[in-house]
C-alpha cells in the first residue's frame, strides 16, 4: 500500500501553529541543552576586540573572535534567527514567561506585561550596557565585573557549578531578569542584551526578513504587532526596510487570520517549517565547524 506524502500547505491554519511551536521548541531545547555557550563565547569575542583595542594590540583571529564574526555573518544574512532559536538566555526568557502564563490561567488571573510605550524606552537600555561594557574594555577595567555578571552565573548552573561565594551580585542580577522575564516576552534580550544591542545594528539584508501583505489585511488590524515580543510592525511586501529588533520567532505568521505574512522571498510562503529548519542545520554546521 503506498504511503501518502504529507503536504506541509495542506495542514489547517491550526496544524500549522502547532507544528510552528512543536518545531521551535524542540530547536530551542536542543540548542539550549548542546550549545548554551554560543552567546558567551560571542560576547567574549566582543570584549575581546575592545580589550586588544584599549592596550593598543593587534586583534588576532582567536575562537572567540571566529564565533562572533559567524554569528554577525550569519545574522546579517537570516537575521537575529539565533536570538529567537538558539540562544540559551532568550529560550530561557520564553520558558519562563509561558509558565508564568499558564499559572495565571491557571489561577485566573490575568498576566502582568509591561506597557509598549515603557517597554519602548527600556529597550534602549541595552545600548548604554553595550557602551558601559565597550569603555570598560577599552580602558582595562572590566575586571571590575567579575562576580557581577548573570551570563557568567547563568553559565555556571547550566555546568552545574554551585559555587557562588563570589558572584553573589551575578545571582542577584540573574534573579531580577528572570522576574522580569515574567512580565515581559524577551525581557532580556529587548532590554538588556548587549549581544542584541550589536546584533541589532548590523545591516541586515532584506531578502530573509518577514514582510507583510498590507493591501489584504484586514483594516486597522494589528494582530501581528500584538503578538510579536518586540512590538513591531512589520513592513510592507517589496520593502527594503528590515527591523533590527526583529527575533525571526515567527509568531507572527500563525497570528495573522489572512495567511498575509511571509519571508522577503515571496517563494518560501508555505515553507516556513522546511526554512526554519535549514536554518538551524545550517546554524549548528557552522558551530561544529569552527569547535563549538
């Protein structure tokens, strides 16, 4: 008896969902359980370049170097894709956000988010981190964070490495993120990453990035925007604009009640899962090749 091949355009729009978050958590899972160093060890590779800057020596090509400059190539190319699949801190941000959602319900409640306007302004504050770590660097002195930083303690428990006698300013950080990523989807990345703080300015070309089809949407619908954890608002189909704080989560593709959103290659409308996975597969070849 001959199989059927499963046609992924021919699932309901609720299928599709479905298959969407399945398919992100799993990438999420594995991601966060194999390759939890990929943000520190870009981060590193940008303290690194401040740190060779500020005693006046010449930056070699270094493991750390060679993550960060895949990740910007990488992010330059698909976007901030391994902020919204691969990065342990923004799955973590995600995790705790939905348990906190679902005891709400749970208790009836209703969730607490923070304002679109404040969170507007909190976002920036991931540029002045950026900065504040960038001068510290130059100037020599970012030993001064030793035991302050929560990606160090974050680091620590995922090794399973208890020992915080002195990083009890880092645990005390890392406790207020994670409250705060209750309140708030992406609370870290949108506000205080400074890896998305340098992943966000990067000239992201347009070809990957999500677009919307303005002319079919219902009027004064903003479902996309609602649902989207960087409150954005997408730009139109042929547009070369592409937003820097877009998490290439693609939540806002099962939110869209006309099917209307779509990659800037019109051609992949439909494909998302198959893209999404050659994505990752792609991402994770890249982090074997150079020793991840």
């Amino acid at each position: 008896m001959q199989k059927e091949k499963i046609d992924i355009r021919n699932l309901s729009v609720k299928q599709k969902k479905k298959l969407h978050i399945y398919l992100r958590a799993v990438i999420q899972l594995l991601y966060f359980i194999f390759l939890p160093s990929a943000f520190t060890a870009g981060f590193a590779g940008i303290k690194y370049i401040f740190t060779q800057i500020g005693i006046g020596n010449e930056i070699t090509i270094t493991s750390f170097m060679t993550v960060l400059v895949v990740l910007c190539l990488y992010t330059i190319v698909f976007g901030r894709f391994f902020c919204g699949f691969a990065c342990a801190f923004g799955t973590l941000g995600e995790a705790v956000r939905a348990f906190y959602v679902f005891m709400c319900k749970k208790l009836k409640k209703k969730p607490i988010t923070i304002g679109t306007k404040v969170a507007g302004y909190l976002s920036y504050i991931k540029y002045v981190i950026l900065t504040g770590i960038v001068i510290l660097c130059f100037k020599g002195s970012y030993s001064v964070m030793q035991g302050k930083s929560p990606w160090d303690v974050f680091s620590m428990l995922h090794a399973r490495n208890f020992r915080f006698e002195r990083y009890t300013v880092g645990v005390i950080v890392l406790i207020l993120l994670v409250v705060g990523m209750c309140f708030q989807e992406r609370f870290f990345c949108r506000f205080f990453c400074p890896m998305g703080a340098v992943f966000s300015i990067l000239p992201v070309l347009p070809f990957f990035s999500l677009h919307r089809d303005r002319e079919n949407c219902i009027k004064n619908c903003t479902a996309c925007t609602r649902k989207c954890p960087a409150d954005i608002e997408l730009p139109k189909k042929g547009s070369l604009e592409v937003r820097g704080d877009c998490f290439q989560c693609q939540k806002c593709i099962d939110t869209c009640p006309k099917s209307n959103i779509h990659c800037g290659i019109h051609v992949f409308k439909g494909n998302e899962v198959l893209f999404t996975l050659f994505r990752a597969a792609l991402l994770f070849c890249l982090f074997m090749w150079i020793g991840l």
